[in-house]
C-alpha cells in the first residue's frame, strides 16, 4: 500500500506542474495578462524617466552624471535576475523535462544578454568622467563581461546542434555551471579592492544615496523589470505559436505524401 500510494503521488506532482506548463493554458493566460504587463511596464516606465531626467537633482559629487545610474544601475539587478531566472528554467528542463521551460529559456537569454551589454555600455559612459577611464580590468567589470559571454554562450549553444532537444540540454548545463558567477558579480566589490564603488542601496544598514536619487531609481528598476518581464513573455508565447504551426505545417506535409507513398494500397481498396 506504501509503494502505490508513493506511486499514486508522483504522477499527481507531476501533472499538476506541467498543468502549468501546457503550452494551451499558457497561451490563454498570456493572452489575458501579457497586454496588462506591458502597460504597466509603459506607464511605470516613462513615469520613472521622466521622474529621473527632468525632477530628479543633481549629485553633489557627480553632477548630471549621475543620471546614467538610473539605466545602469537596474540594467545590473536586471542581468543578474535574468541570470538566475534563466539558470531556473535550466534545472526545470533538466530535472523536470517542463515543457515550456527550453522555450523560455531560449527566448530569455537574448533578452538577459541586451540587458548585460547595456549595463557594460553605460557603466563605461559613467566611468569615463568619474574614473578618467572607459574600463579597467578589475573583479566587478570583468566577472559582469563573464557574465555578457555566458549569456552569448547560452545563445549559441541552444541554437550549435541539429537536435533541438541536445542543443537546450547543452545550454541548460552552461547555465547551472555559470551560475556560479553570480556570487562573484555580487560580492566582487567587497572581496576585492576595485575602483567600482561598493554597494549603495542594499546596504543592511541604510542606502548611501539620498532618497530624491534613491526613489526615482527604484520606480525606474521597477519599469525595467515589468519591461523585460513583458519581452520575455512576448517572445516565448511567440516561439510557442511558431512551434504549433510548424507542427501543423508537418502533420499536413505527412498526410498530403501519405496517398502518393501508398499507391498499391489505394488500387486494391478500389
């Protein structure tokens, strides 16, 4: 009794989370709720630079420069979280075989690596006036540039074979085995002496950045995030869609050379 009540459980997990990943379900839920998310993701977001361009004051120290901070600094959390949002999706395809998980983590990774080449692009416009310099070599910038060429790397790999499944396998393990960057992304700037400045907001003690520069760079994260948010579900509902009508295009080929592969068959029904 042990055995099949065991038995009995697995199959129920198992159906109620790819009950969740049917491509259908997720078709209909996207449907509902993707154009409220890029709504959201318009209106948070054009608040949030008008906010920081136009009312936000100046830095005391950086002046005008430090308007840069609120691309750079949310396009950082942003490919860190992508990172760890595409590693997700990775060990769910692995371990679980969820069906839409390799859709969305093939879809994910040129997202994430926009948003890290952005982040790399802006902190070198920022740096160029605060340090004298476009970049150095040091633990943040180089282990952030790792992170842009695990990015790349995901993307090449899922695309490098001829058997979609083997080229998402292969991706999935480059995630996980990438993941292990992130900590040193994170923690860099601590560990090591670096010109990158240390952390400022999510300091245990409080944020070392007054609240008019703190509150619009929070909304402004908050737009980008529900933005790449939207993309992300917009290009996997996408692919989900090119998927089917491949499949239909496929179903239809068979069944068109079906007649003319079977043309005893036909004469002896005649």
């Amino acid at each position: 009794m042990e055995n099949a009540s065991t038995t009995a459980a697995g199959p129920r997990g198992a159906q109620s989370l790819h009950r969740f990943a049917n491509p259908g379900r997720f078709l209909r839920l996207t449907d509902r709720w993707l154009p409220w998310l890029s709504g959201a993701a318009l209106l948070v977001l054009g608040t949030g630079v008008v906010w920081a361009l136009a009312f936000a004051p100046p830095d005391w120290q950086q002046g005008e420069t430090v308007r840069i901070l609120f691309v750079h600094v949310p396009m950082a959390w942003l490919a860190m979280g992508g990172y760890l949002g595409l590693a997700i999706l990775s060990l769910m395809a692995l371990i679980w075989r969820h069906p839409l998980a390799d859709l969305s983590a093939r879809e994910l990774a040129p997202v994430g690596a926009a948003v890290t080449a952005l982040c790399l692009i802006t902190g070198s416009l920022w740096g160029r006036p605060m340090w004298g310099t476009w970049w150095v070599w040091d633990a943040r910038l180089t282990s952030v540039l790792v992170l842009f060429f695990l990015y790349l790397g995901h993307i090449a790999l899922v695309r490098a074979f001829d058997d979609p499944e083997r080229g998402a396998r292969m991706g999935a393990i480059l995630a996980l085995v990438g993941v292990v960057n992130l900590p040193i992304v994170k923690f860099s700037v601590d560990w090591w002496n670096t010109l990158h400045q240390p952390a400022s907001v999510t300091r245990l003690d409080a944020p070392a950045m007054h609240v008019d520069i703190l509150y619009p760079l929070l909304w402004c994260t908050l737009g980008f995030m529900l933005a790449f948010m939207a993309i992300v579900l917009a290009a996997t509902r996408a692919a989900v869609m090119e998927r089917r009508v491949r499949a239909l295009q496929m179903a239809a080929a068979r069944r068109a050379d079906r007649p003319a592969a079977d043309p005893g068959l036909e004469t002896a029904r005649a």
